[in-house]
C-alpha cells in the first residue's frame, strides 16, 4: 500500500479562529474596560470578544488563559459558535484546562452545527479515530464533506483519502483526485503528492471526469 494512503487516519487539525478584537482601535485599555461592561451585561458577543483578548494579552493586560476560557464559556452557553469552537478546542487540547475529549466532542458538535468550519473538520478527525466519540467513518466523511464544500483546503485533503481508500464513502478514484486537487489549489501540505499519485492510478477517461468533477471545487 502506497504511503500517502496511510495518511487517511492522520487529519490535519486547525485551532485557528478568526480574530474580530484585532479590528478593534489600538487602545485596548478602553475596549477591555467596554468589553467588561457589556459582557457583564450578558452580551455573548462582547464575552467572546473579551475571551480573545484575554487569550492574546492586549496593553498592560497580561495574557490570562483561564479568564478567555471563562468569557468563552458564557459565551459558548448563549451559543456563540466561535465561542463553542474555543471551548471544544481547550478540552481537546488541553488549553487552560484538562483534556477531556468527550467534551471536546459536544462542544464541537454544537459549533458545526452552526457551521464553524474548523469545528466540522476537528469533529470529523475525532469521530474517524474515535477520540471522545464511538468511532464513525460515516458521520467522519459527512462533516469533512460539508467543510470541503465550503472550500476548506484540509478537509478536502483528508475528504480525498476517505474516497481514495473507500472508508466512510464508496471508494472512488475519480473523487479522490479532484479533492486532491482542489486542496492542492489552496497549498495544502501533501496535496500535490497525493493528487500526483492518485493520478497514476487514473485511466484517461478516468481522469477527465476527475477534473470535470474538481472545476466547481476549484472557485470556492
């Protein structure tokens, strides 16, 4: 078995998130203090705005962990999506608090759901090797899908080794190329080996309806 098809167990993860609070005026000290206003008030968005701050360190605020998982998860409790995705976050990786992949599962369920991409992606890396969860390929390859339409470069990646060796999906070479090459569009690591590779393996015909197949998921 070719090496690069082993590397379907293996999922990149992402713990990245967008960051509004860098939009926000240079003077952190006055946002801080609004920021605790309003989430005291009981504004989710102004909680999870204060979570990021507090996670980065903003002025003479040193960075406090445990305060942004505390803002994060009030926030997350009013169902603040990216809020939820920090919360599941920490608890997979132990982030200002124990490990617990059980929770990290819940709470990244609750943040896919309302279609946080990194969420899907992280749920579908548990659920394929049943971290937290009974392992499921076929729920794994559903949320992998939903992310990779949306134009998420590694879940695409990880979407075209689930088609490529048939788990979770009926295996299909023709798929697992235009995945391949749609992440590849995007510079995913190990992209353009797999898609090579996987190309070696197509007939000319095969191929072609690969790359019809992979047109649309070029332009997301």
């Amino acid at each position: 078995m070719p090496q690069f098809i082993a590397a379907a167990l293996i999922c990149l993860l992402t713990v990245s998130v967008q960051d509004p609070a860098r939009a926000q005026p240079a003077n952190f000290g006055d946002a801080m203090a609004w920021y605790e206003r309003e989430a005291a008030k009981g504004s989710a968005k102004a909680q999870f705005l204060l979570g990021l701050l507090s996670e980065r360190g903003t002025g003479k605020r040193k960075k406090d962990v445990s305060a942004a998982f505390k803002w994060f998860r009030k926030a997350a409790e009013q169902g603040h999506p990216q809020a939820q995705y920090k919360i599941a976050a920490a608890y997979h990786f132990g982030k200002s608090i124990a490990v617990d992949p059980e929770l990290a599962v819940l709470w990244y369920r609750r943040a896919a759901g309302q279609g946080v991409g990194e969420a899907q992606h992280n749920l579908a890396h548990m659920l394929l090797n049943g971290i937290g969860t009974a392992r499921s390929a076929g729920e794994a390859a559903r949320w992998y899908a939903e992310n990779a339409r949306q134009g998420f470069g590694p879940s695409q990646l990880a979407l075209g080794y689930l088609y490529l060796q048939g788990t979770g999906v009926i295996a299909d070479m023709a798929e697992a190329w235009a995945w391949f090459r749609a992440a590849e569009v995007r510079g995913v690591d190990g992209a353009a080996k797999a898609r090579a590779e996987a190309e070696n393996r197509l007939s000319l015909d095969d191929l072609k309806r690969a790359e019809t197949l992979a047109k649309p998921r070029l332009r997301k």
